[in-house]
C-alpha cells in the first residue's frame, strides 16, 4: 500500500468569527488501500497558509510512501522545512496529514483509531465548555442550564481584553453560585495575564473554589508559569494548549508549571505527537486533558488511560459551533451519569471523520 495523492479543502465560516474561520479537511489517498481523512482549523488568514504547506511541502515528502508508517512520515513532513520551519503553522498542517495516515491505520485494521493505542474504556468523562462571553447573570443562567443537563464539571472565561480582571471575577462568583459548590469550576484565561495579575486574581477566587485557572499566562513565560503555581493554593494550574512537541511540553512538566497538561493535537502535529507528549506526562504522574477536538480526542481518551477527560462543546456553543456542526461525525452519544456526562466510545473503523453534506456544500472554498 502506497501513498498516491494528497487533496485538501478549505470549508469557510460564513457569518461566524474569524476565531474558527476555517475548517481544513485532508483526504490521503492509497493505490490499493483506503483512504485517510484528516482536519486542521485556524483563522481565514492561517487556512490558505496551511493549505498551502499541505500541497506544496507535506505531500510531495510523503508521496509513494507506506502511509502505515507513521512515526517514519511525521519525521519525513517535519525534516521537509528544515531550520525549525516544521514548527508555528507547519504543524497544523503535518497534524491534519498525520490524522489522514492514522486513520488510513485503523480502516486497514477495521477498528477505531482509539484502539490502535492499547488500551480501551467504554465510557469517557468530559467538562462542559461554557465560555459564553456573556454578562455574569446571563453566563451564570447558562451554566445552570449545562448542571442541569448533568455535567459535573464546566468551564468559563476570563480572557483580556474581552473581560477585565474585575469582570472575570463577577463571572466566577455568579457562575459559581448559580452551580453550587459541588460542581468543578475551572477558568481558562488564555494567556492573557501577567503573573501578578494571576496571583492576585486567585486570591480573590479562593470563595469560589475554582478548580484549575488555564493558561494565566503566556505560553513562553514558562517561568511566570511557575510562580504562578507555586501561589496557587487549591486551585490546579492547567496548560499546554499553544505549545507544539515534546521538547516544550517536556519543559512545562520538568520546571513545574503545571499540575494538568492540555496538549491540542493540532498544534502540536497530529496524532504521532501528541502520543510522544502523552507518553512523558504520564511518566511524570501529570493528567492530560486535551482541549478542543472533540472528534479527534474522543479517540485519544478511549484508548489512552492518562487522559483525564475531554472538553464537551455544545453545537450552539459560538467559539468552536461552526467546526462542531460541520463535522457530524463521529456523533458525540452521550450517557448522563450521577458523575456527570459521559462519551461513548466511537465504533466506525479509523477516526470516522464525516462531514455535514449541505453545510460543507455551502462553505467550500472554491478557489
């Protein structure tokens, strides 16, 4: 079985944010075997850039090759922009071939990417995403809404400039009293602070229990990382979402940044990564909790005992709903527990990657 063509398609976010502008699916096609299909996303500025890079640079270094040969591939895509060019962009795009070339592995098998991994669980634990830029009743009125429906665990933010410090802090407390004390608060603040900043906020969250604060400051700021966590109390300290590879999540864990690592398969280059990352941590004693992704981390979740649980976005849910409505497949089939809401296992051989026909129809970029 060899590799014979790569194609990709740009899908465009027509009226949305460009936040998620873009949804980019790659189809990996065999000469005597199935065909793979993998996605990155980014702004409508980045998702020509990464097609770009998919077409011109990734499918010419993988082309004729055994496409079952995945570590040999990602080394292959990485090494053809050399001098750190494999890195920023580039590893969305090598992400969205190497999920391509995985999912080609587990057609070939007949099985569920997550399978491939050696371990299995049924039923996978997830966090509600309820980062509504909402005024604090209204997001409070919302995240009463998620409790109801029986998560156990949920998310707000706290991002500058959107929000100041002091309004993060009204959202907390009308969230948390809205939900009540025994729901997992988490907030995720995407960077935005400083490390005083940080600190001075956990402080005035110690009423509401919050569970972890994410990313409190700049992903290169390991150091303010650190001190951030080493005043932080109760409160977890979660990140790794914008780092890319092994090298920069091997740093987080050894210099004690984090007590929760969040690598995202896409930007951290794809399936092949992000089992390197998950590897380290889970030697180190550190829960991985991936962000976004859902169609793609319910896999590593299912078959990866160190995932902790995945985020669960809901289809109205203005961040990520255009990527959520555009690939309805895998289904996300829930099971509502005393625990909380739970995923069901995905069962179509590889990653079960489809798309909604009409609204793909609607947004391809036609160029």
């Amino acid at each position: 079985m060899k590799i014979k063509d790569v194609e990709v398609r740009r899908y465009r976010n027509r009226g949305g944010s460009d936040y998620l502008g873009e949804v980019l699916i790659v189809e990996v096609s065999t000469d005597d075997g199935p065909t793979g299909r993998g996605l990155a996303m980014g702004s409508i500025a980045a998702g020509k850039f990464i097609a770009g890079m998919i077409e011109e640079i990734l499918a010419p270094a993988i082309m004729g090759e055994d496409p079952l040969l995945t570590n040999d591939l990602w080394t292959k895509m990485y090494d053809a922009a050399p001098r750190r060019a494999g890195d920023g962009f580039m590893r969305s795009a090598i992400a969205a071939v190497d999920f391509a070339l995985w999912d080609i592995k587990g057609k070939a098998l007949g099985v569920p990417v997550s399978r491939l991994f050696g371990g299995h669980r049924e039923e996978i634990p997830t966090y509600a995403n309820c980062a509504h830029h909402l005024p604090p009743d209204k997001l409070a009125e919302r995240a009463f809404k998620d409790v109801r429906d029986g998560h156990k665990a949920l998310k707000i933010r706290g991002t500058r400039p959107l929000v100041t410090p002091a309004e993060a802090t009204a959202r907390v407390q009308a969230v948390r009293e809205a939900i009540g004390p025994d729901v997992k608060l988490m907030v995720d603040v995407n960077g935005s602070w400083d490390v005083d900043t940080a600190i001075q906020q956990l402080k005035a969250w110690e009423p509401y229990d919050v569970y972890w604060l994410e990313e409190p400051v700049p992903p290169q700021d390991v150091a303010g990382y650190v001190r951030v966590r080493e005043r932080s109390g109760s409160t977890y300290i979660a990140g790794g979402e914008q780092h890319v590879g092994l090298a920069e999540h091997r740093r987080l864990i050894e210099q004690g940044a984090v007590d929760i690592l969040q690598p995202n398969a896409v930007v951290t280059g794809g399936i092949t990564d992000f089992l390197r990352v998950h590897a380290f941590a889970t030697a180190h004693s550190i829960p991985v909790s991936p962000w976004n992704l859902q169609a793609v981390h319910l896999h590593m979740a299912a078959g990866l005992s160190n995932v902790k649980w995945i985020e669960y976005f809901s289809a109205d849910n203005a961040l990520l709903n255009f990527m959520v409505n555009l690939v309805k497949e895998p289904a996300m089939q829930e099971k509502v527990t005393d625990e909380g809401v739970f995923l069901i296992a995905p069962k179509a051989p590889g990653l079960g990657l489809a798309l909604d026909e009409a609204l793909a129809e609607e947004c391809l970029v036609k160029s």
